[in-house]
C-alpha cells in the first residue's frame, strides 16, 4: 500500500504548478488584450488560489504552522495600514482597485501575500543544512527581489502608486526587515516539514513580474 500511494505527491505537485502556470500565463497574456480589466480585477482570485496551492502541497502541515501563518497575516497587514496611513513603514503610497476589498484602505489579500511569500521562502530555505541566521537572512531576501521587480510596474497595472511615482530606499529596507523577522519565526515551525511546490511558486512569481517588467519596457519604448 505505502509503494502505491508514495508517487501521489509527485502528481499533486504536478496538478499545482500546472494550475500556477496556467493562471500566470494567462494573466501576461490577458493584460494586453481588450480584456485586460476583467484580468486585473481577478488578481485577488490569483494570490488566493497561489497561496492555497502552497497549503495544499505543504507534507506535515500542523496547526502550529496554520497559526504562524495567521500571524504573519495580521502583523503584515498591520504594518501595511500603519504604512499607508502615516508614510512612516514603507514611504508614503495608496493602493489602487487591482487588489479587490480593503481594509483601513489595504486590500486584505496584501496580508496574505506577505504571508505567503514568507512561508514559502522558509520552506524553501529549510531544506539546506545552514546556520539558522543565514537561513533566514536568505529567505528575507526572496520576497524583497519579488517586490523589487514589482514596483517597477504596480502603478501601470493599479496595484499602488508612491508619492513622487518612485518607491524610496526606505521601503526594501522595511521589506527586508519584516521579511527576516516572520522568517525567524516561520523557519523553526516548518522545521520539521517540507513543500516542494514553494521553489515552484517563488520561481513562477519572480519569472511572471520580470517578463511584465520586459513587456512594458519594450513596450512603452
């Protein structure tokens, strides 16, 4: 029995990355047809299914990693409202529509998106046999590049828009920070567990961003 169930894994990770490539290819290539709003307003229903891929393909999910998570949630979205609000986390920005509901004027899927970046970037640095700080020094660095490339295109695509139309210094630094501690405290729950589809969806974001950034600079030029 155990030799007949041990490739489902294999198959569910598959279906996953099948389903993330999917939705991303369609999503560069809708945001250049006639449909393109229809698209953005569906980028909540993109971070939702991504992020619960991720869960989904997570061996030895407990309820202690399900708290974590929650965790990572609230304080991010805390800090994103705190940020919007005084110009004093990130810089000074607003968000625009392509996000879906908000709260206190940050879209809820933002506190999740930390959230997943984060878990996903501890699972993947779990699986080195490194010191535990450069573990986590890594894996904070990962949703930063993501957002880098990112705020190169939020305004284009009404994602959020900073005063002055560029993001300063300030904001990767926040990033960074807030990024090492939920991995200081995400590295040590999923210590014990493994996810393979998270290389996959680091890897599929990173690569989706960087082409947008291509498209609009060739584009726009």
């Amino acid at each position: 029995m155990k030799e007949l169930t041990a490739p489902l894994p294999v198959n569910k990770l598959k279906i996953a990355v099948g389903i993330m490539c999917l939705f991303h290819v369609c999503g560069l290539i809708g945001f250049y047809t006639p449909f393109r709003e229809w698209f953005l307003s569906n980028t909540p229903l993109n971070l939702v299914l991504a992020t619960g891929l991720l869960l989904w393909n997570h061996q030895g999910l407990t309820w202690k990693m399900v708290l974590g998570v929650v965790a990572v949630f609230l304080v991010g979205l805390t800090a994103e409202i705190i940020g919007v609000a005084t110009g004093k986390v990130f810089g000074a920005y607003h968000y625009g529509d392509a996000f879906g509901f908000k709260f206190k004027e940050v879209p809820l899927v933002i506190g999740m998106n930390w959230a997943a970046l984060c878990f996903a970037a501890a699972a993947v640095v779990n699986q080195w046999g490194k010191p535990f700080l450069v573990k986590a020094a890594v894996a904070a660095a990962i949703p930063v590049s993501i957002d880098f490339l990112i705020e190169q295109v939020c305004e284009t695509f009404d994602f959020w828009y900073w005063n002055g139309h560029t993001p300063p210094l300030q904001n990767y630094l926040s990033w960074y920070i807030f990024s090492f501690l939920f991995v200081l405290v995400l590295i040590p729950l999923l210590k014990n567990s493994r996810n393979l589809f998270a290389p996959y969806f680091l890897l599929v974001q990173f690569v989706f961003f960087l082409l947008l950034n291509l498209v609009e600079f060739f584009y726009a030029g």
